[in-house]
C-alpha cells in the first residue's frame, strides 16, 4: 500500500531555536558557505518569525517552520519542471527534487508559492577535512541546481534496508523519522502517514485547530500546521500580507 | 551616423557590396560599428563571468529567481513575432505588397530569437545539461514547449536567412551556392508555413510559462484545455507587435542611411494590420483582466487590491499597459488621419511596442515581487552589472548582425523573378 | 568514371570511421588498470571451503552491505605469509602489517548519487549476486579494471560491449538496466527510490 | 592523381555517415552526460561501514547525552538520546553542527607564544620556570570532573589556587551560598515539582541549563495550554523568545528587577499570602511602582499569581540578592524551589577576583573564551579553537570535540546528582594535549584523569546508592561487578543519585540585602561562551533572521 508521509507542526510549542535547521543542514550535508546570504542561502528547513503587528504589550510573536509542503495535488513545481527533474513519489507521496538531473532553470522555484526552494547559487565547499563530516547516503549538490527537503529520504533508504534484512515488507515508521522532527526538543513537529487514519499524526492533522498555509491554492500540502491562537490561524488564513494586525485573546502582565 | 551617403566612388569592400546599391564608406561604416562592437565584448566578457563562477554573478535570488534575462527573453521574442507573421501575411495569405520588408523581418527574428536562446544558455545553472529536456522532455511543461518550439523556429529561421545570405555578391559567384539558394528558395513558403506553426505555439507557452503558475495568483489564469487564457494573449500581442517593431526598425534605416526603401504606403498597412490586432488584444486583455480581478482571484482569496497595494507597481501599471499603451497606439495606427502622418505612425508604433515590452515585465518581475505567503514581504531586485551587460551585448549583436546584413545584401531590393513565385501579384 | 571515383573516396571516408570508430576509440576511452593485488576468488573458494559469497560479503542486521572485507579479515589468515607469490608479500608487508586497507578498485561502484541496497534485492527480491555480478565470485584471477577517461567509472557500468547490443544480461550496470529488470520483474521506484 | 577539393568534400561526407553508425557519437553523448552530472570537484561523502556509539556532548557542562553516527570512523551526525535522564534527546542547535566543529578553520593545532608558532618543549620549559618561580594558580569552567582533580591537585602541590569560572545559572545561586554556607554548586533549581516559575530575565527556553530539562518540562506541562498545569511568568524589558512563549509576560526595564522583587516581597508580606517569614524589604510599594512601571494593582496582581499555584520558585539571569530573598520570603528554599543536591562541603573560588603573587596561571580548554584572568603572572591557555584576541601568553592545543575521554558531572541547575561519562569517538590529532594531561605528564605522581574516571566508578559501585539509567534502569546495588557498571556508563546510561535530602538547607536572612545593579547577559550560549561556533550554527545566523550572531549582539 502507498503512504502518504506528512507533518503537523504544533506552533505553539515552537520555541524558535532552530535545532530543527540545523539538523536538517547536518543531515543533508548542506554547506555553510560563508558568501550565502539570506537571499541566496540553503535553508530547507527554516523557521520564519512572525508576529500579531501589535506593538507593546499587545505584542505576540510565533515561529513557523517552512519546509517543501510536499503538495498532492496539481504539485506546482512537478508540472512546470521541463526534464522531469521532480515528481510525486508514488509510494510515499514525497516530492522529490533530482539534483543530478536538473538543469538549473529554475522555473519550479517561481511556481513554488512556499519559496521552500533553493538554488545552489555556489559550489559546495567545506573548511578543509570537513567533507570527512558529511553524511554517507546523501550526495552533495553542486553549483547551478535546486534543492529543498526530500523528507530525509537518506533515512526512508535505511528504514527500507532495515526492514528487507529482517525480511519484512513494509518499513517501521520508528525507523524514518526525519532529522528535523528527532531534533525538536519540545517534539513540536509530528510526523507521520497521513494515509493511515489511526496514524497520531493523521489524527492530529484532522484536529479543529490545524490548518495548512494556502490551503485554499488548492494544492493540497501534507505539512499541516497547529495553533490554539486565535491570531496564528488568523494570519495564515489571510490573504493581506504582512500589514495584518490582530490583536490577543490573552492579556498579559 | 550622418545621413550623407557617399557615391561613385570605390569602396574598400566595393566587389561584396551589391551591384547599384549605395553604401557608406567602409571606415565610416566601422566607425558606426565600434561603439557596438565594444558593448558586444563586454556583455560577452559579463556572459563568460557568469558561465564561469555560476550565478552567483547575478542579483537573483531564491525568491527572486527570474530576474532581467526573463524579461529580455519574452520581451524580444514578442517583438521578434514580426518575422513569422509576415512571413505567414506575404506566403500563406499571399500579401506581395508586404514583400518588400520579408528579409528585414527574417533578419530580425534571427537577431531576436538567437539573442534570446544565447541568453537562456546562460540564464540556466548548468547549461550542459539544458540538452536533458529533449532526451526526457516533461510534456505537461510549458517550458519544455517553449525548449522544443524555440530551438526548432531558430533552426527555420537559420534556413530562412541562408538565401538572403547567399544572395551576397561574392557568393552568388559559387554556382553550387547558387543552386543550393534557388532549392532552398523553393522552400521558403513551407518554412514560413512551418514557422508560423512554431511560433504560434511557443509565442503561446511563454505565456503559459506564466499562467499556470497555480502558485502565484497574479499570475495564474483560468483558460481553455491546458492553455491558460495568457496563451492566447501573448500570440495576440505579439503579432500585433511585430509589425510595428518592424515598421520602427526600417524606419531607423531610413532615417540612417536617408534612403527611401520600401514604398511609402507600406508602413499605413503595417500599421493598420498591427493597430488592429492591437485593437483586438485589448479588448481580450480588458475581459481578461476583469476575469481575473472578478473570479480567479478571489475564487483563491486573494483580493484584487492588494496586488496594487505595493508602490511603485499600482494601478497606473495596469492603466498604462492597457489604455495609454494599447488602446491609444490602437487607435493612431487605425484613424486615418494620424495613420496618414508619419510621425503620428512613427510614435504609435513605438508605444505599441512599450505596452507590449511593459506586459511582459509585469508579467515576468511584478509576479515574482508580490507576496503570496501572509507574511511575505514585497521584493526588490536590482540586477548585477554582469546582468546589465549581457542585456546589453544581445542588443549589441542584434544591431552588428542587423548593420552587416544591410550593408552587404540586398534586403529591401526584391530580388528579380522573384514575384512569379506569388500570384495575384 | 567521376561517379566512381566519388564513390570510392566515400566508401574510404566510410571505412576510415567505421575503424575509427569501433576499433581505435573505445582502446582511447579506457585506461587499463590494474588490481593493487591478485585476488583468487576460486582459491579461496577452494582453500578456505568458503561456499557462499555471503560469508564474505556480508549484508549485517541493519541491512548495510558490508562491500569487500576490512583488512582484518584478510589478516585473520593471511597474518603471516601464506606462500611466496608476490602478492602475498604485497599483501602482508604493505597492506596487513602497516594495517591499511587495500585501494581496491570496484568495478560495479556506482556515483554517488546513486543508491543501491544489496540487502533488498538479494533478501527480499532473493537476486543471485551473479545475476549482476556474473560468475565473477569463480574467477581465478582479478580482472583489468577499464577507467572510462570521461565519465570517471568503471567499464562495468556500460558493459563490455561497446555498442550494448548484443550483452550478456548481468552485462552493464547504467540506470536504463536497472530499470529494464524492474520493467520485467515490474516493480516501480521512482527515481526517490535510488537517488541520494 | 591529384586529391581536389570536392574529393575532400565526399571523404569527409563519408566519414561523417561512417561515424553515424559507430559508437562514437551516442558513447560521447552518454560519458559527457554523466560527466556533467557528478562534477568531479564537488566533495561527497566518504564511503565506509556506518556505526551509531553512544557519548555526550561535552561542548558545555550540561553535558547533554550524545547518539554519533560515525562512517568510516568520523562522526557524521549527532542526535539527542531519549532515554537519558537529563536530556532526554534534546540537544541545543550548536550541538548538531557538533561535530563539524573539529574541522574548523580556526581549530589549534600548534602551540602559540604569543603570536609566533612554538612547541610543546618550549612551552614545557617556559612553564618549568615559572613554576620553579612561585605559585601556580589552575583556573577551570567545568568543576568536578575528573579532568578537575587533576587540575586541583596540582595546583594544591604548587601551593597555588584552584579558581574557576562558574556558569551563570550557578552564579545566579551565589546569595543562597552566602546565606546558608552551602556551596552554590551543591545547589540546583527543584523544576520538576514546581507549579509556577517567576523567571526575572533567565532565558529559560532559550538556553539555560541543558535543553531537554525545562523546554521539555513546559512542552509537556505548559505549551499550548491557555490554563497551564505549570505557569510560566516571564519578568523581562523584551519579548523575548521565553517571553514570547511563557503563560504570562510582565514587562519591566532593565535594572528594575530589583525593584519589582521588593515589591511582590513586600505584597506577599503586608497581605500575609506566605506562611514563610522573611525580611520585609524596604522599599514600599510606590517606590516599586515608581521604578518597575507597573500599577500597583498589577504588581499585586502578580503576587497573587506567583502564590496561586505552589510549590513556585523565582529563577534570576544573576547574582541578584533581591531576587533570592524574594525566594526565601516564598519559602521557596529548602524543601523545594532552591534544593541542596549534593554534600559538596567547601564552595569553590571565584577566579574573577584578582590573583595576585602567581607566577604561571593554567587555564583549562573548558574555561570561557571570553574570560581572562586578572594577572601579570604567565597564563598558559589551553584551547581546540582559536576565538582570537586572546591575552594569553601561551596557547596550547588541546583535545577538540569527543577528543579524549571525559566524565559527565552533575549538570548546573538540577535537583540531584547524575553521573556520566563521554567516552572519546575520534583519535586526537598527535600535537593536542589537554590541561590534566600535560599537568599528569610534568608530575607522573598525579593521578590521569583516566584513573580517577575509574575510581569515581569505584565509589558509586561501593557507595551501591542511585540508580543508572539507559536503555533499562538498574539501581546500582543490582550490579554484579564494577565492570559491568562501568561498561553500562561507556554504553551512555546515566547515574542518577537519591532525591535530595529536604532540610539541608537553611538561609539565614535577618534583612532584605542591598541590591546591585543586575547586568543583563545575552540569551543562547551564556552556558558556553565558545571560541568559535560550529559553521552550521554561522550559517544559521546568516541566512535566517531567526537568531543574531553573538558578535552582533554584544556589539
């Protein structure tokens, strides 16, 4: 049977610490590269900070982790893609971006409305030795290419070997768990197959309370979100860009 | 260059110029070229930084990941439509009295499309890879249409330039030459044929490029099968540029070389035939326009406004790119009594152009710039001198390759028993 | 006559190619290279009475493969020098006694971005290694290794054939061969299936 | 006969159709090809047999519990443990570019005199001489491990001084120390039984103590949760990550702690809302008001929200002794809140006083970059990384990241002893040499760090007290030999003593204390002031707006 693999993320319990970036960088031998900016850095996992517009005491900030929302439906960047670099795994319903056979147009980065897509504006490179660190099981991208989060699929291939060596079919979940979600320390990021009902994740992703950015685009992400602040789900439903003020149900002092 | 025109005398490269033709002095022709010539280098020099160290030579970034050279693509392949259209006017609907401007339009479109698919080999991140999207070609991408449709119509135009080239005095001495252009003669019509064909389509995808972005609501259009309705508008506009860029080049050669080359009445039909597909475009534009402000907009919660909420790109954009550059053009070109004047013609064309030019920047940059997440911001972007340079070097080239096949064939003199080729003639 | 001779100096254009092409480029493509030792597979079948290729090539519990043996393992025979060839000597005073690996050359070593999992498709798939590997593990003696000057990988990949047209089955190693197997055995991966 | 052109022409013709049907061209296409999509110059990862060993992390003395995945050897990623009793599998963002850090550009590989190379003869020699001089003074960041007996020792055999660098969560217990006579690193914080935590400016999500101790206590207690089963009140002049994420947040300027402590102490007095007697501080309550900004009523207000829920427990950034007494006016010393954890009995000195009459000053790898003795004697600096702009005399290279073998001390804060120890994953390069081991190797009488890990051991097998917990927990009586339990402890499992005994601490406050005015310290690594960061954490502050690099901060 096929699974669906997604993510809630509660961000209420988001603390802003970026373990989670750091983790995904570690795994995904994603460099630092000292000319990288903010524009033109490798971030497939960044946590964005946003706030209620208020000032003061009035004031509410929260973190939002974006990652590739890895969409289901009318995936934008796989239709656009000229070279059949991206598609929609079958078997997973991971959207996964083929380095090796891109050619750096482009065009799926503009079709992408989460900008969860990144361009190697450089070579890597690493301190020398460094490359020592790198993980096995993830080649590393070069120059002139787009990458983003392919669900850690590294670990999926371990959590299949495993479970073919143990002679069994279907791999253990407790096996592929993402870097990201294994880094949160406050377990803000549940992952898991949303195809099956009984899956917690699944579960919370059905919750009153979750939602998904741009849901009404219509592309159906598998990265859902979770928030009991009324100003949170406010702010990802609206269409008004950054000049939103809401103001808090809780007054603090 | 001065409009004095030096006669009688042996030129340098006299036995290559056509016999009868009048050209300038081969160092005052040099003297034209320089300037151009060292533009030419530095935005080949620009292009080579960029193939060499990477995109890192641009200012685009990830979020703003088309940047100029996008908007250099669409843009002069818009204007380069002038040579399938008239191709497809003089062969297909048998309209001789556009002959006269054939060759300058087939040159042109080369100058146009060649530029453009220079500039995509450098705009992509790893060019020796861009050959990939023939070998596993995505059918459901408009980008793998525009690929295909582009580098086939380039290949045509190639063929369409050859006879012009070969019409070259040294090189009509070759007979085998001689006979290859007369075959290939022959085949022009069916390339004109071909190359309408191609056009009509890519001129369509680099529309669609945009339209289907379901990601980017100011960008995204409902339309018809898998064509968002961009498809068609970009074929409208740019046919009904074409001509008129065409007219405003020839009209730059005249002014020149201060010759009369093509029969006075010519550019009033060029002009009506691109006032009236102007005319037709605005309107379909207009209806699009309230479409998607009206229905698909909003039918994903994105209110019309606030597309428009970002200086410098409000709504004059919008005015500007449909009355002042579209219905007014349309109407000079069309009115008899300012389609009469010259000057009138002249400057209509010329803001037809614009509109067309103006279209697809907004198209191409605005799209990028506006905020799709909540808590995007609106996005700036400057290019790089690398950018600039090379914009201007496929300008550069486009003039030098332009200025040699004037001076050097014959591209207004209608070639003799050329007109048996066309009937009602 | 002048159709004649036409045709003769095509006919040498023609035959200049074909030579060219068949006989003398794929000899410039390749370097030959050679293994740093001798390896017997067969001897050590024999001697050692190892029956199976896994016993050496081991895939452990956690589904890794474990590839060609450490040093250790060879160690734990070969310690001392077993006979006087000269690869003995090679193999024990500057491989085992210095403890450094030996710089194999692996013919069916694959780029990077490719992932591949003996252990899916030897236990669960059940593949005898020589569908691939062919009767390589019989052998008396270790192959040339041939470095395709431009691509960087092994001859193995494309297969020995240049032209591919008539291969042996477990000839060549590119993707279009893994996905014919797949084809046949239809089983579906997407390219998240064997890509890093 | 005579090759004409047109022969040319044919035989090229001919040689263009022959090379159609070899494999020339289509070869060509394929190895360019692949070529162009495995550009040789770009690193890739080493291939090897992949392990997962067990260690902690030893970038800071929280001591965090460490899996490394290693691949040929090298460690090629971490990840928190679960099942580790003080981490439980959280990490901090620099741990997980860890392991990078031994590659790091700046990382030391040669002894330094001043700004010129040297070696370790020289530096040997230089330190023989100033030893044979006078007193030497060992100054350390990380009290209590095994590498700090060694340092101790020594340093008592040269009738020098044992100093060291506390951290600040430590430091902020110094006035309990002052009042009750027990060391501030025998005390720690009693988090897991408190119901409402005042914090006056602690980062406590943002890098206090060891993540998973308090981020996960208010992940499973507090998150999301509009009526909290453990509140969070958050004192602090900004919105903070803490104040962003805490039950309430009470904004007050910078240098009014203080003042805001009065104050509730004072409403927790005049309205009798605490059974615990306390100093009435002097400060009335419009004074408070005056300073702090707040209205009477929301001061007040607080009080009543700080004794609402009990037990409750103030946690100040700093040596604030108003902030300490607001705590012994709550009662919240002793038996909970503030708990002593360990019998330490001498507290240990200060090295930010002066150190005047030393001739030769050692400071240890785990001292923080930013710290430089008050001296003119010689300072022997061990360090893996150069931060740069360093006052010290000499700098010697010392064991980088899971280097060589350490043991794990109770971690700052907690309310009971633990035990751990970080076996070393990667082989030192040659030239590094940690303090203890170049103190053990100029007096061989000095027992190695090695030996007192072992004997350490010794004493929890003997003492047959506390519990060790990794995958399974075993109380330590249950272990047959001390092999077995040694071998537990290699393997990451945890000793965790006995819960701490309730009346061992009495603070003894007859007024309320003048106060000083409280420095506000920046969040995020006040628990390891590094040299250098892991490149990943650099490419954390560069490419997101999520944190401000240190140096922009402090700027």
């Amino acid at each position: 049977m096929s699974a669906r693999y997604g993510m809630v993320i509660d961000l209420d319990r988001c603390t802003g610490c970026g373990s989670c970036m750091m983790a995904c960088a570690a795994e995904n031998n994603v460099p630092s590269l000292p000319q990288a900016t903010a524009r033109t850095g490798l971030t497939p996992m960044l946590v964005r900070k946003v706030s209620n517009g208020m000032e003061g005491i009035a004031r509410r900030e929260t973190f939002i982790p974006i990652l590739c929302m890895h969409c289901e439906h009318d995936t934008p960047c796989v239709k656009v893609c000229p070279q059949q670099a991206v598609e929609v795994d079958k078997a997973t319903g991971i959207v996964m971006q083929m380095p090796q056979r891109c050619l750096g147009c482009r065009y799926c980065m503009t079709a992408c409305p989460y900008h969860a897509r990144y361009f190697n504006w450089w070579d890597p490179t690493w301190p020398a030795g460094m490359e020592k660190s790198l993980n096995p099981g993830v080649a590393s991208r070069m120059r002139g290419v787009v990458e983003k989060c392919n669900m850690c699929h590294a670990r999926l291939h371990s959590a299949k070997e495993k479970a073919a060596a143990s002679g069994k079919r279907e791999i253990d979940l407790a096996d592929y768990v993402p870097a990201c979600v294994e880094a949160c320390p406050t377990g803000a990021i549940r992952f898991g197959n949303l195809a099956d009902k009984n899956d917690p994740a699944s579960q919370e992703s059905r919750s009153p309370d979750a939602f998904r950015l741009l849901a009404r685009i219509g592309t159906e992400p598998k990265v859902y979100y979770k928030s009991k602040e009324a100003w949170v789900r406010a702010l990802a439903e609206s269409s008004s860009g950054p000049s939103l003020k809401v103001a808090p149900e809780v007054q603090h002092g | 260059m001065a409009s004095a025109v030096v006669t009688n005398s042996r030129l340098a490269d006299q036995k290559w110029i056509a016999r009868g033709e009048e050209r300038t002095s081969l160092s005052r022709f040099l003297l034209w070229l320089s300037p151009w010539a060292v533009v030419l280098a530095v935005g080949i020099y620009a292009a080579g930084l960029c193939l060499y160290y990477g995109l890192n030579q641009t200012n685009m970034d990830n979020r703003f990941a088309f940047g100029l050279w996008i908007f250099l693509d669409l843009g002069i392949i818009a204007l380069g439509a002038g040579a399938f259209f008239t191709g497809f006017l003089v062969y297909i609907l048998k309209r001789a009295e556009l002959r006269p401007i054939l060759n300058t339009a087939v040159v042109v479109g080369f100058i146009c499309y060649s530029g453009a698919v220079a500039i995509l080999m450098i705009d992509v991140g790893q060019p020796l890879r861009a050959w990939f999207t023939f070998w596993h070609p995505n059918t459901h991408s408009m980008l793998t249409e525009v690929t295909f449709c582009i580098s086939c119509y380039l290949l045509v135009l190639s063929l369409e330039y050859i006879p012009i080239l070969l019409r070259n005095r040294q090189l009509r001495k070759l007979p085998s030459f001689l006979v290859f252009e007369h075959q290939l003669h022959k085949l022009v019509p069916v390339l004109a044929g071909v190359g309408t064909l191609l056009s009509f389509f890519h001129q369509g995808s680099l529309g669609g490029l945009y339209g289907v972005l379901r990601g980017r609501p100011f960008a995204f259009r409902e339309g018809f099968f898998i064509w968002p309705s961009t498809f068609f508008l970009f074929i409208l506009s740019a046919i009904a540029s074409g001509p008129s860029f065409l007219m405003l080049v020839t009209a730059t050669v005249e002014k020149v070389t201060g010759k009369c080359l093509v029969p006075p009445d010519l550019f009033r039909r060029l002009g009506f035939i691109s006032g009236i597909l102007l005319a037709i475009y605005v309107a379909a534009k207009s209806i699009d326009t309230l479409i998607w402000l009206n229905i698909t907009s909003p039918s994903v919660g994105f209110a019309p406004w606030q597309y428009y909420m970002h200086k410098p790109f409000g709504t004059p954009i919008l005015f500007a790119e449909i009355v002042l550059l579209g219905l007014l053009p349309a109407f000079l070109l069309t009115y008899r009594k300012t389609a009469a004047r010259r000057g009138w013609l002249l400057s209509a064309a010329a803001l037809a152009c614009a509109g067309i030019l103006l279209n697809r920047f907004v198209l191409t940059v605005q799209t990028l710039a506006v905020p799709t997440l909540p808590f995007d911001e609106f996005l700036q972007y400057t290019p790089s001198w690398q950018e600039v340079a090379s914009f201007g070097g496929v300008i550069a080239y486009g003039v030098i390759v332009y200025s040699l096949s004037y001076r050097y064939l014959p591209l207004f003199a209608a070639p003799k028993g050329e007109n048996t080729h066309v009937s009602g003639d | 006559m002048k159709m004649s001779r036409n045709a003769l100096v095509f006919g040498f254009g023609l035959a200049v190619a074909l030579v060219a092409g068949w006989v003398v480029f794929p000899r410039l493509l390749y370097v030959q290279k050679q293994q740093p030792l001798e390896f017997r597979h067969k001897t050590h079948a024999e001697k050692s009475g190892v029956a199976d290729c896994h016993e050496c090539h081991a895939v452990r519990e956690d589904g890794a493969f474990a590839g060609i043996p450490a040093m250790e393992k060879c160690a734990s025979c070969h310690s001392e020098r077993i006979g006087e060839s000269k690869a003995e000597a090679t193999l024990v005073n500057s491989f085992i006694k210095p403890g450094h690996e030996t710089p194999w050359l692996v013919y069916a070593r694959q780029p990077a971005n490719a992932w591949f999992s003996h252990a899916i498709h030897v236990k669960r798939a059940g593949l005898a290694c020589t569908e691939c590997h062919s009767t390589y593990g019989t052998t008396d003696q270790v192959r040339v290794y041939q470095l395709n000057r431009i691509s960087g990988y092994s001859r193995d990949i494309w297969g020995h054939s240049i032209s591919r047209l008539r291969r042996a089955p477990h000839e060549g190693m590119k993707m279009s061969d893994c996905e014919d197997c797949h084809r046949r055995h239809n089983v579906e991966v997407g390219c998240l299936g064997c890509h890093e | 006969m005579k090759v004409t052109r047109r022969d040319l022409l044919v035989w090229s013709a001919g040689a263009a159709a022959g090379l159609l049907v070899t494999p020339v061209p289509w070869k060509l296409l394929d190895d360019t090809s692949i070529w162009s999509q495995n550009w040789p110059w770009i690193p890739q990862p080493a291939r090897g047999p992949v392990e997962v060993k067990m260690s902690a992390c030893t970038l800071c003395p929280n001591g965090c519990g460490m899996k490394v995945k290693t691949a040929a050897g090298w460690p090629v990623g971490v990840a928190g443990v679960s099942s580790h009793p003080i981490s439980r599998g959280a990490l901090c963002p620099l741990g997980f570019g860890a392991h990078q850090l031994n590659w790091h550009p700046q990382r030391l590989r040669v002894v330094r005199h001043g700004a010129n190379p040297s070696t370790w003869i020289e530096a040997r020699i230089a330190f023989a001489k100033a030893c044979s001089e006078g007193p030497v003074v060992v100054i350390d960041g990380y009290p209590g491990r095994a590498a700090s007996s060694v340092l101790q020792s020594f340093s008592r055999r040269r009738d020098g001084g044992y100093r060291v660098v506390l951290g600040l969560e430590t430091r902020a217990l110094a006035p309990y120390e002052a009042w009750s006579g027990v060391p501030a690193s025998a005390l720690g914080y009693d988090l897991e039984n408190a119901k409402t935590i005042v914090s006056i400016g602690a980062p406590l999500l943002d890098g206090w103590g060891p993540p998973g101790r308090f981020t996960r206590l208010w992940a499973e207690r507090a998150a999301g949760n509009a009526d909290p089963q453990l509140r969070l009140i958050q004192v602090e002049p900004s919105l903070s990550r803490t104040a962003g994420r805490a039950w309430r947040w009470v904004p007050v300027p910078a240098g009014a702690e203080s003042a805001l402590a009065a104050g509730v102490a004072r409403v927790l007095l005049e309205e009798h809302m605490v059974s615990a007697r306390g100093p009435m501080p002097p400060l009335t309550l419009a004074e408070a008001v005056a300073q702090t900004g707040l209205t009477a009523d929301a001061i007040r207000d607080l009080a009543r929200k700080v004794v609402a829920r009990t037990p409750a427990v103030v946690i100040g950034n700093d040596d604030n002794p108003a902030i300490a007494a607001l705590n012994v006016v709550l009662g919240a010393t002793g038996s909970r809140g503030i708990v002593r954890r360990s019998k330490r009995a001498e507290p240990y000195v200060s090295a930010d006083a002066a150190i005047p009459g030393a001739r030769a000053i050692i400071v240890d790898a785990s001292v923080p970059w930013n710290f430089s003795p008050q001296t003119d004697a010689e300072v022997f600096r061990f360090a893996a990384w150069d931060g740069g702009s360093s006052r010290a005399d000499w700098l010697l290279p010392a064991p980088g990241f899971l280097e060589d073998l350490t043991d794990v001390p109770t971690a700052p804060t907690f309310a009971f002893e633990t035990y751990a120890v970080a076996p070393g994953l990667v082989k030192a390069p040659h030239e590094v040499q940690s303090a203890a081991q170049f103190l053990a190797s100029i007096d061989s009488t000095l027992a190695t760090a090695e030996k007192n890990i072992h004997s350490r051991c010794e004493d929890l097998f003997r003492g047959r007290a506390g519990t060790l917990r990794g995958q399974e927990d075993t109380p330590v009586a249950k272990f047959a030999s001390i092999q077995k339990l040694e071998e537990q402890l290699w393997k990451g499992a945890v000793w965790v003593g006995e819960a701490p005994h309730p009346v061992t601490l009495r603070c003894e406050l007859k007024e309320w204390p003048s106060t000083v005015p409280s420095a506000h310290p920046e969040n995020w690594s006040t628990t390891w002031q590094a040299p250098v960061l892991p490149p990943l954490a650099t490419k954390l502050y560069r490419e997101s707006n999520l944190r401000e690099a240190p140096e922009k901060r402090t700027a």
